[in-house]
C-alpha cells in the first residue's frame, strides 16, 4: 500500500524505474522475493528467507530493535538486496470503506482525505494512506477502500531500512499483497483469504480484487477455551466460522465464493479445515500464487516452472505481490 502518498515525498522516476525485491518483515521471518523480465515473460529470479528469533517482532511492534536491525543486515547483505517494497502487517493498519464523487485521481485522492478523520483515529496529518477503486456501477459516485497506516509506524520503518542500507521504494499492506498475486485480472469473485503464519492466522475478503476485510487472531490452540485435543486445523477453522457468521450477518455483504488458504504449512492443514467448516458449504482452494506471474504456465509446453515448490511457495504469497510493479 501507501504507493501515492509515499512516493509524493521522493521523485517518482527513479525509483519507479529501479528492479526491486519484496521483503516481508514479519514476526516469525524475513522473506524476499524478485523477477526477472524477459521477453514480455515474468519469472522468479531470486528469493530467500531466514527464520527470526522469537520475541524480536510481536504484531509489527519492535521488542529489541538492536537485535532486528542485526539480523536485517545480515538478510539484506546475503540476499543482495537494495531497493525493496515492504509490507506492512495488518495490525497496523485500518481499513475502511467510503463513496466519492467519480472524478480524476487527485480529486478522489483529496476526497478520501478530507473523510480520514471520522473514519480512523489519528489526525490527517498523522496518517499515510492508499486507496483502491471498486468497479463503476454507472453512478456519478463509486466506492473506494482505504487503508490507512499511523505517519510513526512508516518513518520508524523507514529508519530502520535505512540503517541497514535498504532503499525502499513503498510499503503496502499484507492483506492488499496478498490480493495482488491471488486475483486474477477481471476477476469478479468475492474470496476469503486465509493466511497462515507461524504466530497468528490472518482473515482477509476480497472482492473484484479489492481488500474490503481483514481481522487477525492467534493461530496458538492453547488458549483459555482451548482442550487438550484442539489443533491447528480446529483453531484455523474456529476463525473461519467466526469471520463468516459475521459476514454474513451484514446487509451489505455479498456472498463468499472460495476460501484461499496459503501461508506456512497450508497444505498441511488443508484436509482438516476442510472437513471442519463442512458445515458452512464453503469451497477450500489451494491457490496457485504463479497464476498472475508465470504467463506461459509450466511444464506441458516446455516452459520453466517457478524454482520453488507449490508448498513452498505458499510461504512466499506476500512478497510474491511486493515484488510485482
């Protein structure tokens, strides 16, 4: 996210034109993931991940910073990396939803301004934020998501990149990235995204390709209502469940479609989410994250596949949407 209001402080050209990696900073690990463009086709060209001692981050939030800031360095010097586009966990951010005159970009930007203030707590100034259009429905208004992330939390982020010698171009949040590699182009469908990390489980619905929901929980089964035989899978399939009754208790939702489940470990938990939301007659994918990227496909034509595993490359979903331009 924060593309428009961010680059409003650097020269756009030159860093719009610079190759640039995507770099997940999240609680657990450090990922990045870059492309290579050859020939009208996009392909894989580099990717890492370093797993982060536990306690340094806790929902975005810093515990030892001297400690993140070492292993950053470390990552950046062993991957090579220099510009980057960074996520930004959705803890951090709030998300709302509005209606704006149709009109031109700047006019819209403005609009979205002016109504942050009785949507969010923080003051105008003290925010940076980014929007993303829904389909026109033929009105002389159309409806905007925004995604709004405390003025802090960027410029702590930004000390931070640059005292390692990283060069960030943006920052966008989790649930938006995520959406980028999972839509396909002209997609219409209303999707629940289940992303699955080695902390906490994040809920995300997207519709025609725009981020409209996100909530976050613990992904640790042992919990005060927690029995000794709860697992994963029943902890994963509890959020689903709760995220949905109340979806769908709104009168403005549309129906969900698919469930998306990627992250670390999907696969594994795939059957028994499966048979534990039976109930809710909902249809479990496991998404390929190459479908936007690879153009040609794989193998049957004789074209190279990603150098990563399908299991493993639910891991890399985030910065597989970071790394696109």
């Amino acid at each position: 996210m924060i593309a428009q209001s961010f680059l409003k402080l650097f020269p756009p050209p030159e860093f719009l034109l610079m190759d640039h990696a995507g770099l997940e900073i999240s609680d657990d690990a450090i990922r990045c993931l870059s492309y290579k463009d050859s020939f009208g086709d996009r392909k894989v060209r580099d990717f890492m991940s370093v797993d982060l001692p536990k306690g340094l981050l806790i929902g975005g939030d810093t515990v030892n910073m001297d400690a993140l800031r070492s292993e950053l360095r470390k990552f950046k010097e062993k991957a090579r990396l220099s510009y980057v586009k960074v996520s930004i966990p959705e803890e951090k951010a709030y998300l709302f939803q509005t209606n704006v005159p149709l009109s031109d970009m700047g006019s819209i930007h403005q609009n979205i301004e002016s109504k942050l203030e009785e949507n969010i707590p923080l003051l105008a100034r003290d925010a940076v934020f980014n929007f993303d259009l829904f389909p026109a429905t033929g009105t002389d208004e159309i409806r905007a998501s925004v995604s709004v992330v405390p003025r802090t939390y960027i410029e702590k982020m930004l000390d931070l990149l640059h005292s390692v010698g990283l060069r960030p171009i943006a920052f966008e949040i989790v649930p938006r990235s995520l959406g980028q590699v999972l839509s396909k182009a002209h997609d219409n469908k209303t999707v629940m995204t289940v992303h699955v990390m080695d902390q906490k489980i994040g809920i995300y619905i997207v519709s025609s390709g725009v981020v409209i929901f996100a909530s976050t929980a613990s992904k640790d089964p042992m919990g005060p209502s927690a029995t000794p035989r709860t697992s994963v899978e029943d902890t994963i399939a509890k959020e689903i469940t709760r995220v949905y009754q109340y979806w769908i208790s709104r009168s403005d939702s549309v129906a969900i479609q698919d469930i998306l489940l990627v992250g670390q470990g999907a696969e594994t938990y795939e059957s028994g989410v499966r048979d534990a939301i039976a109930g809710l007659s909902l249809n479990i994918v496991i998404p390929d994250i190459w479908q936007n990227i690879y153009n040609k496909g794989g193998d049957p034509k004789g074209n190279v596949l990603p150098p990563i595993s399908k299991e493993e490359s639910l891991a890399y979903a985030v910065v597989a949407g970071l790394a696109l331009s």
